[in-house]
C-alpha cells in the first residue's frame, strides 16, 4: 500500500482558505476540523492527510521530511532560513502585505533607528539594502503599540487593509514585500516521489486557477 501524502497547514486564515481552495477539486477532511482534536486529518482521498500545526513550523517539518508538502505564508519562509525546500507555486491565498510602519514624524537620526519586528531576519535584510543600519527588537505581540510607547522608531509588519494602523496614528513607510501562501515541497520528497508530487502540484494549480478564474 502506497503511504499517503503529508500535507502540513497551520489553523487560522490560512487553513480556512486553503480548505476552500481544495474542495474546488473535491478534497476535503473526514473530520470537521472546527470540533475534531486531531492533529492529523484523514481526507476523502486516502492517499492525502493534513497535518495541523504552528504556522511557524511549516517549513522545519516540511524540510525535515516529517511532513511532504505544506502551505506557509511568505512571510514565514522569508524567515525560514533553512534550504531542503521547493516553492513551485502561489496558491494566491491569505493575502496581506509586509511593511515598515511608524509615527509620521521623521525621527532624529542622531541615533540608529529601533525596528519593532517579528520578522527579524526580513528587517535587517531589508534595511541593510537601504544602507541603514538598524537595531531589530524582536517582539511577538501587537507591534502597534512599540512606537507609542517609545520602544520602538518603526515597526515591520504584515498589514491588510491598514485600518489597525490608523487606528493608533501610524503611517505605511515604506514596503517590503507582498506576501500570500505558498505550497512548498520537501527536495528528498520531490525527487522519490517526483510523479505523485507533480501530479499533486498540477491538481493543486488546477484548483488555485478555478478559484481566481
């Protein structure tokens, strides 16, 4: 009997969009992922499971062969610095964007700028191409609040719509990425099991163009 596909998804927004975007092409989970406790989803198809985790995670698993194939954020695989994965496709999902944001005032440049992040790895990349050099704060709550409370000069974050920083009278500054889920691929995987996994991502393509057509 052939082993089934892992496929490894975080809950939240992108685990509730990816779930639309499979059953376009008619899979979906046995158990109802909103009451079920389980952390590994059996599917209609028994030659696929969901594994359900962090969505930081993603791609350690997925790079470590414990999971097949998974769907992260680019913002996480920005952060991922690891390099046992493929990246074949955009699933057009969880869409945002990742900015630096801050107070409208210009701060004194008499001193290096404090950047309020998660995305460490993502903010120094970023103003290291500006030249700058910044001192990154690594933070995992609301990062609004960094420069209202004077910790923070700037913040690099993901935004959607903005209106949070409105809200608490920050501006978009500058941007850094547009960011949206992607389907990646363990490399071992992928060259064992190349004709199972083309197969899936061509499917998986199949469902991403119905979806956005």
């Amino acid at each position: 009997m052939v082993e089934p596909l892992k496929l490894a998804i975080s809950k939240g927004r992108i685990f509730d969009e990816m779930l639309l975007l499979l059953a376009t092409i008619d899979i979906y989970p046995i158990d109802d992922p909103k009451t079920s406790r389980k952390l590994v989803l059996d599917t209609n198809r028994s030659d696929l499971k969901l594994i359900i985790i962090r969505a930081a995670d993603v791609p350690t698993y997925v790079e470590y062969g414990a999971a097949d194939l998974g769907v992260a954020g680019k913002d996480v695989l920005l952060e991922h610095l690891g390099n046992g994965l493929y990246e074949p496709l955009d699933l057009q999902i969880a869409r945002c964007r990742m900015v630096v944001a801050g107070k409208p005032q210009i701060p004194a440049k008499s001193r290096h700028l404090r950047i309020a992040t998660k995305y460490v790895h993502s903010a120094r990349r970023f103003y290291a191409e500006q030249g700058e050099q910044v001192e990154v704060i690594k933070l995992y709550g609301s990062m609004e609040l960094a420069p209202l409370v004077g910790l923070a000069d700037r913040i690099v974050d993901l935004v959607d719509t903005g209106n949070t920083l409105k809200a608490n009278g920050l501006v978009l500054l500058a941007h850094i990425a547009d960011i949206s889920s992607r389907l990646v691929v363990n490399k071992a995987v992928m060259k064992i099991e190349y004709q199972r996994i083309k197969e899936f991502i061509h499917l998986i393509a199949r469902a991403v163009e119905r979806q956005n057509g």
